[in-house]
C-alpha cells in the first residue's frame, strides 16, 4: 500500500542561520540533504515546513557551506523561526509548496477581471501570514496597479484595517489628520496634537518612521520621548494625555500596510488607489472618527497639478464616506520645505521652537501648523464656527500646547536616543546674486539622507533661506550637518553637484494654495 | 574638498560563497562589515559592486555567520561570482545600488502607457545583463500581461532575439516546427526532422529541455544522443546531415526568455503575448525561414476552445509577416497525450518504434508526425503541390527517415544518461466497465513528475488505452515506471486520489480537429 506523502518524507533538524532577509521567509538546506531532491527543489523556489500542524511557507536557498547547515538540518533565518515557533532542534518535513489559492484571483485580477471582496480578503489574509513571496506581493500590487473599481478599494481598505489591531475609542469625536508626505521638515503633527489635545479633544496619532525620506514624525518625536508604545500603553496614555505622538509599527495597525510598502518601495511603485488604501486602512482601524488630510503639492511634491490633487481627494472623501469617517482634504504649498530643519534632531527643534513661541520659530511651520489645528478643532461641536484658528493660536500662544507637549512627552517616557545636533557642517553658498526661485525637496530629502539622516538622529540639513529671499553670490543658502567626517564628503560632494537651490532674477511665483 | 564617492568607499574582498540562488545575482555581506551601513542596506536590497569598470547589480544578504563572509569581505553566489569575472581575493566596493533607467519604461507600462521600442530594447538589454532583480521581471512582465500593443510585440521578438546569438544559414529555405506544448508525450519533432532531413531540407532544430513537463524533446532526444551541442559544432551537424535535435540552452538563443520564463514558472502567468515573443524569438534567431506551428486544443490542454485558438494563430502569422518567416499554425487534436510513454526513456521507445516500422507502433504519433512533415515538405518548391504526405510516409516508411535520425545521432555523438526504464512499476486499473472518456493530461504530467521524470530518465507512464477505448473493471489503464520505491509510493497514492482517466458509458465526444 502506498504511503502518505508526508510521512515518508525524511525529516531535518532545525537551526537558526543568521541571515538577514529583510521581511521574507527564508530556509537553508544543504546540496547534501537527504531531503533535496533537485527535480523539485531548486534555489529561490517556495517550499513548505510542516511540524505537528504547523505550517510555514519560505524561499529556499541551497548551499555548499557545512558550516551553515548540515546534511540532516534546516537553517532558519530569523522571522522565518519567530513565525514557525519551533523551537531549534525540532522535526520538520519540507515539501515544494502549492502556492496560495487566493494567488489565483491575483492572476485574474493580472488578467483583467474585477475582484470580490472575499477574494481580496483571502489575498490579505495570506499576505498577513507571510505566505506570500516578495515576488507574489509585486504581483498583487502590479496587477492591481493599473485599474481598481471603487468597490475593490472599499474591499482592499476593510481587509487590510482587519487583518490587525483594531481600536475603539470611548469618545465620540477621535480626530486625526495625515500627510501624504513628500516635503522635508514638515513636522505639523507635533505642534497639532499637543493643540488639539489641549482643547480636549481625543487626537491619539500613530506616525510611521522614514521609509525614504530623511525622518518621519515617530523618528522626529523620538528625540523627545520614547515612541515604541504598544497598544494598552497607548491607550492609557490617551485616557491622560488626550493625545499621544507615538510609533504605528508598535500598535500593529494593518499589518498588510507595511508589508505592501517593504514591496512598493525597492519598485517605487506610487499609485493613487494604494496611496488611499494604506492610509485610510490605518486610521480606520485606529477608530478614528474626523480625519484632515494634508496633499501638499508642488513641482518636486508628491502630487504637482490640481488635476492629481483633486482625483486623490475624491478617492480619500468616497472612502470616508463609505466608512462613515468624516475625512476633509486639503491641498497645501508644497512649493518648498516646511521649517528650516531637516533630519530628526533639527526637525524637533524647529518644533520647539515654535512650542515655546521663541521668536526665531520658523513661521511657516507654525502657520501651516495652527491651519491644520484650526481644521481639527472646528470638528467640536461646542465651538463657534469659524473660531478654530483664534482658538488654535490661543492655545499654542498661552504656552497650554507646550504644557500639554510637555504631559504627552513625560507619559511616553525618555528616549534613549541620541540627540545633539551634527558638529561636522559644510555650508552651500548661492552661486549668483539673486531671488531664491526654486528649492527642489526631492534633492534636500536625498542629501539629508546621504548626511546620515534618520540613523544618525542629528544629521540633516539647516535652511538659511527660502524662496523669495534675496540672497548675495557667496552667502549660506543651507548647511549640512553631519557625525561623520565621510558622510559630510559625500553628502557636500552630491551637493555640489546636484544644487537644491535655484537662485534667479526672475521673481518666483507663489504657491497655488495657502499653507 | 569633498572626495568623490566611490574613492571614499570601503573595498571589500572577494570570496565565493556556496548559496544557489536559482538564476538572480546575491551577494553576502557580513553585519560587522566595515562596508555595511544599515540605512543605506538592508536584507534583500539591491547593491552594485564596483571593480574598476567593471559593474554588477546584486541582491544583498546580510549575515551574522563570520563562516560565511569575514567583516572585510564580501560573498558571491556562483552566477554572481561567474558573471562579475573577478578573481576570488580581489578588491571591490560596495554601494546602494541605482535601479536600471530602463526601469522608468517598466513603471511606466504598468501605468498603461505604450512603450516606444527603443525602451523595449533597453529592457531587454539590462534584463539579460542581469541588471533586473527577480521582483523587477515580475513587474515586466505583469505590467505587460494585461496589454500589449502590436508595436510593442514586434519590438518585444525584435529585441530579444537580437540580445543572444543569431544563426544564419546558407540554404534560402530553413524550415522549423514548434508545438505550444502542455500534452503527455508528443514527441513529434524527433520523427519529423529526420524525414524533412531526409527529404533534403534544411531543419536545424533546437528544443528545450522540461520546464514544468515530464520531458521536453531535449530530454527524450538525450535518450539516443548528446544533446548539449554549441553553435559551430550545431553548424557541422546541419551541413552534414541537414537536420539536427539539439538542446537550444547551449546555443544561447534569445537568453532573455529563458530569463522571463524563470519568473513566469513561479508565478504561473501565460500570457498570449509573451508565448508568442518567447517562440518567435527564438526561431528568428535561429534563422529560421519556414515555420509550422502546432496548437494543441483539449480541455486539459494549453488551449481549451476556438476562440482562443484563432486568436494566438493570428498573432503569429502577424509576427511572422512581420519579419518575412512564412507561418503556418495549425490546430491539433489536444484531448489526451499522443503516443503511449510519458516521460524521456518511455517516450523515446515510442519514436524509435515509429522510425522502425514497429507493428507496434503508436499510430497516432506516426499519424500526427506525418501530417506535420507533410506541411513541412510542401515548403519544398520541387515538390508537386498536395504530395507532401505521400512523400513523408514514402520516406518513413522506406527507412530513409531511421537512416536520416541514425546520422544525426551519430553526428551528435553518445549521451552518457542512464536509459533504462524504471523497474518498479505500478499498475492504474479501470474502476467500472465502459469506455475512456477523459484523460487528463495535466494529471498525467504531474503524476510522471512524482514518478521522477524527467530527472530520473526512465521514470514516468506507460498508457495501455486511449479515449474511445472499451476497458473492463479491473483492466490496466496505465502503468507507473519509476528507479525508487518511494517515488513508486508517491505517485501510486497521487494516482489513487487524483485519477487522469474517466471510465464511463457515454460515448466521448471526438476532437474537434484532426490530429
């Protein structure tokens, strides 16, 4: 009588192998396995561990190293072991794997047809159980890139905000705003929240970290106070603080969100549908009620013509719609930096400069940030209408926000981060006489990144000067600071070569929208 | 003054690291690299090594196992190593690597834009350069799957034939034949090139070895001959013999699609499209002027209905009147497999019983083969119109064909692969009376690759019925050939679960299309 395929399979030993694959699940077996057989197994293709119930789908790499695995074992590199939960030196069958079935509805998605809710559900699903290959992701994301029915959204929105955490709220109004990123400096959130939160109303905001640009609001907040807080923490600390500035990937909010992005990054895929789809996923499983979103646009923004902008903004408000998340889309300057710091260190001090009303606070970034508040309050209902910025500049002016920044910061606890500013600098001179004209922010954020920015906390860049100042041939237009002596080489050196700054006689026109 | 980048960067030593990585480039750094800086990488990024001008795109692994990679070294996987040609201990650097420009043209076919060809070509040009990650070609070919213009297809063939070597032959008629693939057995080409040889027409052919079959004619062909022929010695056989059965991965045809079809195979896509650049690829780098397609048209076939069928045949007559190959595609019967082994050693009986007048013989391989040499023989302008048939029957039935293949597998010289069939054998039996009404061939060419095929040459399936036939409860329908009991154990038990044949009383219905 024929056997079982899985009992007569040889059994391997796991290890732990230290290799660092970034998010994807990846297994080790020697050429010499008693397991391998090269018909079905070849290098890079999908294979699956099975110990008692458990199952865990991986890449394998095949190797020659006795020193990495032996004959009789499997080697696990580290989120592959953290997610099979078997503990080293335990049994376990490998078998090529069957892929997904939910990858044949990414097939006919590839192939044209619109899918059901429960199939992208089932997508989801797999996706947040690391059954999918990075290859497989790039398959959904493209296949999906292209066209998306609203209805398709609304699903992809609703899976995603379920496949994590999912917080509730005892209060009515929970308010959040977001920005779509893209324009250096730019720390709003940290100025709004303790405003917002001072006026009472619930604003519990998770940020992201950098993901290509020079630092995120939780990079930023981190030289403040501690940010990796989870969800029980999180919400004691709203329960005091009215608000808190702290990291999403800790609370666990749609997981599937970060793991579409580790994917869309390496390919800079950037479509509008999943732009939409991974932030209103987040705030809907945050249990947000009121959402103010921030579209800066601008020649080297994310968005540059108002064509784009408004396409994204009716996506965003039919989504809140359908959620019942009263969402307001705003488009702001995104001509040019916000604040004149760039890169975590430099970042939070501009913003407690404008905290702390001292008088060289940079004004755009308190301006933007009291419009953006003034928004968030109007949702009260015990407010006037219209009286959101008086009220805005009240708090801020009195010094209640820096006291409330000042509750949020001793909740969170201390970061134990470093945080002085770069001492190396190198200073970028204007070439000309002239009006400053055009600040490219794609460059700035590349540069401040070459600096050592969002790593090296205090690397970054300063701005001297932004578009309509005059300058002089000679004078500082931004400084770049550095820990590093090779890293201010490089990031001069890529300065010099591609300026960020056009200074010109022509006078530059201004921003299309308020900020 | 800020020095140039790459001066300033770390140089690391070359090692070769054991890790089949399938076909990508990977590169192993260890994580106390002096090179390494963990914003710039990270696990499964992309890097560029630098050795004076020399450049290569890899995939990165970051590992903790000083047995693997020491801190100032750096490890390359045997493609990488082989591609890159720098000695083991010489001196390169290491640095985020920029994606491929041509990627911009990926990017924007994804977004629906039309691409013009010099972007085809430049795709094409760092896709078989190794300048595209896995993820990368998955993004090609998805972007495209959905949609390609006519314009596009014809840069698509034009590029990739022209990225590898192209043949030219002194004959002004160069006949080929190729079949789409997907049926058990079929293992016409072995039959029809020596009689077209035979006949005195130029049939230089090239096949592939199984990508997910249990045999391709490379495999069936190593049976009798060596295989693995490069272009001069390909040439001397054709001037010799006229004719030849090859293995094209020696001749390097259009690499570019082995490349594609290596991301196509995981991610099971099969695009219309992409069929037809892989196939027309190939055959315009081969130089072939007359072509004949072979479309099988079953349920279980590659092509399941007329509507689809007349669609791939209008793409490539479009394509082949484009490049002036005169096409002829016909629609075959594809209900069940052709010939009675699956599976090289098995297969190869068949065709030697054909080419021998064995009245044992599988008459619908010797029919089928036949009307393919005849269209092939009617190329011949010396040949009275509407006599190709007689003459190929004249020739195969005269043992002019056995002589024709006896000197080509003499000019290809002896294959050193075991060819004996698998001793272990188990028998599928017939579970009712009645007729065979369906044999499904994609079960029967998973079960031959359970049973080993086509890595253990003799493994595979022998079939004692084919549809149409009366078979009793009880009667053997097929039997299983395999080297190993637990590959027989395997595949008995995948047999049992899943049968390939459908025993009934209905009569089945005949092929839509004549053999």
């Amino acid at each position: 009588m024929p056997q079982l395929p899985h009992s007569s399979r040889p059994q391997l030993k796991v290890r732990r192998v230290s290799l660092d694959t970034g998010r994807e699940n990846v297994v080790v077996i020697s050429r010499h396995s008693k397991a391998l057989r090269p018909d079905v197994f070849r290098g890079f293709s999908r294979v699956e561990l099975r110990a008692g119930a458990k199952v865990l789908l991986a890449t394998l790499l095949i190797t020659d190293e006795d020193a990495l695995v032996g004959p009789d074992e499997i080697g696990l590199s580290e989120p592959a072991l953290r997610r099979f939960a078997e503990p080293v030196g335990s049994l376990v069958t490998v078998s090529p794997a069957t892929s997904p079935q939910s990858l044949d509805a990414v097939r006919a998605k590839i192939e044209g047809r619109t899918l059901q809710p429960a199939e992208i559900e089932a997508i989801i699903g797999d996706l947040t159980h690391y059954r999918y290959s990075d290859m497989e992701i790039a398959a959904f994301l493209i296949g999906s890139a292209r066209f998306m029915t609203s209805g398709e959204l609304i699903a992809l929105v609703q899976a995603m905000a379920r496949a994590g955490t999912q917080l509730k709220w005892p209060d009515g109004i929970v308010v959040d705003k977001h920005c779509i990123g893209g324009i250096p400096g730019n720390r709003t959130s940290m100025i709004v929240v303790p405003i917002v939160a001072a006026h009472g109303l619930t604003i519990p905001k998770t940020s992201s970290r950098a993901i290509t640009s020079p630092a995120g609001t939780a990079d930023t907040m981190e030289i403040l106070a501690r940010v990796d807080v989870g969800v029980e923490e999180m919400k004691e600390i709203v329960a005091a603080c009215r608000g808190c500035l702290v990291w999403g990937g800790h609370v666990n909010l749609s997981p599937a969100d970060d793991i579409l992005i580790s994917v869309e990054r390496p390919l800079c895929l950037d479509t509008r549908e999943q732009m939409v789809a991974s932030i209103m996923s987040k705030k809907l499983a945050a249990g947000s009620t009121h959402l103010l979103i921030d579209l800066p646009v601008g020649p080297t923004a994310k968005l540059t013509n108002a064509t784009e902008t408004m396409r994204l903004r009716k996506l965003f408000e039919f989504v809140g719609d359908h959620f019942g998340i009263a969402v307001e889309v705003i488009a702001t300057d995104g001509r040019q930096p916000i604040g004149n710091g760039i890169g975590p260190v430099l970042e939070a001090e501009d913003v407690m400069a404008v905290l702390t009303n001292d008088a060289k606070a940079p004004a755009d970034l308190r301006e933007k940030s009291l419009r953006l508040a003034a928004h968030l309050l109007e949702y009260d209902p015990q407010l006037r209408g219209g009286s959101g910025y008086a009220r805005a500049r009240e708090l801020l002016d009195s010094g209640a926000a820096l006291r409330k920044m000042q509750d949020i910061i001793d909740a969170q606890g201390p970061s134990s981060c470093r945080n002085d500013v770069g001492k190396l600098t190198f200073d970028i001179a204007a070439d000309a006489d002239g009006r400053v004209c055009e600040i490219d922010c794609l460059q700035l954020n590349r540069l401040a990144r070459i600096a050592g920015a969002p790593i090296d906390k205090g690397a970054g860049i300063r701005l001297f000067s932004k578009i309509g100042d005059r300058v002089e041939k000679g004078q500082p237009l931004y400084r770049i600071h550095t820990y590093d002596q090779s890293e201010l080489d490089l990031a001069a050196t890529a300065a010099r070569v591609n300026n960020a700054y056009t200074v010109g006689d022509r006078y530059p026109a201004s921003g299309g929208t308020a900020p």
